[in-house]
C-alpha cells in the first residue's frame, strides 16, 4: 500500500468555529462529541446511459449495504446492478449516531468517524443501474465540555465527494494495470488485478478551532487514521482535494481520529468585541450554556 505522507499532515488543515460565554472555573481538560452523518439525495448525481439507482440512501443502519457489521450505526448511498446473481452493489457509507468521550485537552487522540466504500463489480448499459458521480455528506458534530461542563456546541459540515466508478474493460478486453486512473500514485501496489475506484474528498472542513473560553483557544484537528487503512490502494493530495484509490471487489474502509490542543487567546482590543458578535451570529450554529 502506498500512501503518500502529505496526506496525514494536510488533513489537519483549520476551519474556525467560534464558541464563546461566561467564564469557566478552571481550562477544559475533557471533552465528549457526538456524530451524525446521513447523504443529501438532492445533491446525489450519476451517470448517464442507465437507469437511476432504486433505493439508493439509508441512514440509521446496523448493518452495511454488503452484510459486514463492523459494529455501530451506518448512513449509506449504494448503486449499480451486480455483474453476478446474489452480488453486492457498490456503496459509499459513513458512522452516524456515534458518541465518544474521554477526549482530553493535549492529550492522546480519541477515534472518530470511519469511512467505507463498497467497491464490487457491476453491468453497464441501458438496462442495468447508473453509477454515482458525485455526492453530498452531511455531517452534524455536537461538541460538550465534560471537565469542568457546562459548554456545547453544535457544528453542520457538508462535504462534496467526487467518485469514479472505474472500467476495467474496455470492447471486452481487460485494460492493463499500467493504464488504470492513478497509477503513478499506487503503482507497485501488490495484488491489483483491476482499475481501482477512486473518490475524492474536499479536506478544508474536517477541523475547528474555538474562540477565547476562560482565556483558552481550543483547536480540535481530525486526521485521517493510516493504521485503520483496509484495502486502500493509494491516496495522494492537490491542494485541499484528498484522492483515495480502493481496491476491486471488497469493502474499503479508512478511520480518522480526533484531538484537541489548547494555546493562550489574544487579549482582544475593545473594538473587537462587537465584530466578534457579529461574527458569532453570522456562523451559525447553535452554542448553549448550562448554569448550575
């Protein structure tokens, strides 16, 4: 597997999300969040030349589209007709309902969501299903302080996801490996018989930062988890786009994992405080405190 090192470190790259209220006792050591995904069928397109997928999305699922349960809840947009009776069809997923605590400020990193892909081999033609072409991942984050409480914020993300359901043959003939989309990145790979799939992500909305809590600014950086990696063949990175390349006829699966660091906030100058309110209610989100 080949997995260039740009990809671990620009995943980091920041949004900013601002939290604000009355003053804590003391800094926030421990936190807890809470993750629900689903895909927008509004923003889902395919391709062309068959038909549209039936019963394309699923969202609060035990189980993934092909059987395979690796525990949890599951949101999921399939497609494709089997090339085989009984075969799966392809799938995109994503954890939704997922609830994590023990985060803890400069501490070690706590998992977060996974990620899948179904790649399984599918008919093409006027009568068999379209493939996808793109899609929209909506992500909704509740962030709580747990040591000392009292702080919770809630944060929407919507991620566009470019794929390539690629063909492995073209007038009846297999394409070489050599020729696949990508291969100057995963190239050399072992046992890759077949083009890859590949889905691109926009990375720049993975992360957040808070404002001044108590005199704190608290970042929290997701990165994608490369000991989790199961069938990726390849990833490379352009700009903000993440590229991801999965392996033919088996399920694809990639974790990330979450931290969260503190550094000392700016004093503000007196004239900021107002551009900060305006700022707090243009970013809409929801922020509550809860006093004892």
């Amino acid at each position: 597997m080949i997995l260039k090192k740009s990809v671990v470190s620009s995943v980091a790259a920041l949004a900013s999300l601002a939290l604000s209220g009355t003053a804590l006792a003391a800094p926030i050591t421990e936190w807890a969040f809470t993750v629900n995904q689903s895909f927008d069928p509004d923003s889902t397109t395919w391709t062309t030349g068959g038909v549209d997928p039936q019963n394309a999305f699923g969202a609060n699922v035990n189980a993934l589209p092909d059987g395979q349960d690796p525990a949890g809840e599951y949101s999921f947009v399939r497609w494709g007709t089997p090339e085989f009776s009984g075969g799966n069809r392809s799938f995109l997923a994503a954890d939704t309902n997922l609830v994590r605590t023990g985060l803890m400020t400069n501490g070690p990193g706590v998992a977060g969501s996974y990620f899948y892909h179904g790649n399984y081999t599918l008919l093409s033609g006027p009568q068999y299903e379209n493939t996808l072409s793109s899609a929209s991942l909506i992500t909704e984050v509740e962030v709580a302080s747990v040591t000392p409480d009292g702080v919770t914020a809630i944060l929407s993300r919507t991620f566009e996801i470019g794929f390539i359901e690629t063909t492995n043959k073209q007038n009846g003939v297999v394409i070489p490996i050599e020729d696949c989309d990508g291969y100057d990145i995963w190239g050399g790979t072992p046992g890759i018989v077949a083009c890859p799939d590949r889905f691109s992500l926009d990375i720049r909305s993975l992360n957040f930062s808070t404002d001044a809590i108590d005199g704190y600014i608290y970042d929290f950086t997701v990165a994608f988890d490369l000991s989790t990696v199961q069938n990726i063949v390849g990833a490379n990175l352009d700009g903000n786009i993440a590229t991801i390349w999965t392996a033919e006829g088996v399920l694809s699966s990639i974790g990330t994992i979450v931290t969260v660091s503190s550094r000392l906030a700016p004093v503000p100058e007196p004239g900021t405080i107002a551009l900060l309110g305006a700022g707090l209610t243009a970013a809409g989100f929801g922020l509550r405190r809860r006093r004892k």
